[in-house]
C-alpha cells in the first residue's frame, strides 16, 4: 500500500505523517468510518488526509451533517469530492446546477446519490443538461434524481442510445415517455 500511496501523492515523503495522516486516521476511526474504507482513501487520494486535522474535522462533520453514513463508501467519496474544492470552486458547481433549475434539495439529493457528479467539469455538466433537457425533452428533476445519467459520455453512449431510440419512436415500437434509465443506465431496475 505504502507504494500506491506515493504513487498517487509523492509529496506525502515531505509531510509530517503523524500530525497529518495519523491524526487524520484517528478522526476517521471516531467517526466509525471502517479500516476498509480509510485504507482504499489512503490508497487512492491520500492528499485528502494531508490537511490539518481540525479541517478535516471540519469536512467529516459537514459530510455527516449532509446526509451521509460514515459506514458506507460514499462518506468517503464525500469527503474526497469535498476537500478536493475550495469553497468558491463548490458554489459555482452548484450554480451550474441551480441554472437547471434544480432547488438546494435536488442538488443535495443528487449529491448523496452519486458523490462524484460534483466533480464533472461545468462544461460537462452544461452540455449533459442541454441535451437531455433541451434535445430530448426531459425534465431537469429526472435528472437530479438520476446523477448517474450526467457521468455518460454524449458522444459514446447519449448519444447514439437517443438515435436508437429515435429511430424506435418513429416505428412506434416505443412509446414517447420511455424511460430514460431504462435506455441508459446498465443493470437499470424499475424498483
């Protein structure tokens, strides 16, 4: 592990591992967060421990507060997303999402669904958005209740699934309110 660690942040060799990385562990390890889950955010993103302790604090208390299970993997993911911005870098992603006219309710839903849609860049997220909404018609609360569908490549899956389904439409072998999940989601369930 100590090797996938400077691999993924070679300035780890010049921190003070036990003001930064063990007292951050320890507050993990308070949080219940598991051994699993710390060692895999170690493994992967281990400049998110290589803060002082009392802002990681700051961030595992906020992830809490949002909704998050220190349990499960995604309050690990949480923490990822939310110490990789700065807090001007965050308002501006929610922006983007508000300009879809989604409320502080859907962009917390959606980022307690899927951590890392608040990762994709503007641009992706605008273009994303525009194509669902303006090209194919749908409301921009489906989206947010489906993050999933923004993390997609238009040009490798949106795409050419919507050409199919248009080419469906117009057999009538589909009905106009398909589902969108259903087309573009892998192993999509109804349930």
């Amino acid at each position: 592990m100590a090797m996938g660690v400077v691999t993924h942040f070679s300035r780890v060799l010049v921190f003070d591992l036990n003001t930064y990385v063990g007292s951050n562990i320890n507050a993990l390890q308070e949080f219940e967060v598991p051994k699993s889950n710390i060692a895999t955010l170690l493994r992967k993103q281990p400049r998110t421990l290589m803060v002082r302790p009392d802002q990681l604090g700051e961030v595992l208390e906020e992830v809490k507060e949002m909704g998050f299970h220190p349990s499960k993997t995604k309050f690990v993911v949480a923490v990822q997303v939310i110490r990789g911005f700065s807090k001007s870098t965050w308002k501006r992603k929610i922006e983007v999402f508000k300009r879809w006219d989604w409320s502080e309710e859907e962009i917390q839903l959606a980022f307690l669904k899927l951590p890392w849609s608040m990762v994709l860049s503007e641009d992706k997220i605008m273009a994303t958005m525009d194509f669902f909404i303006n090209k194919m018609g749908k409301e921009s609360s489906l989206i947010a209740r489906r993050p999933v569908l923004l993390l997609f490549s238009l040009e490798k899956r949106i795409i050419p699934r919507y050409s199919v389904v248009q080419v469906l439409l117009s057999k009538g072998l589909i009905s106009k309110d398909f589902s969108l999940p259903a087309v573009f989601e892998p192993f999509y369930t109804n349930s």
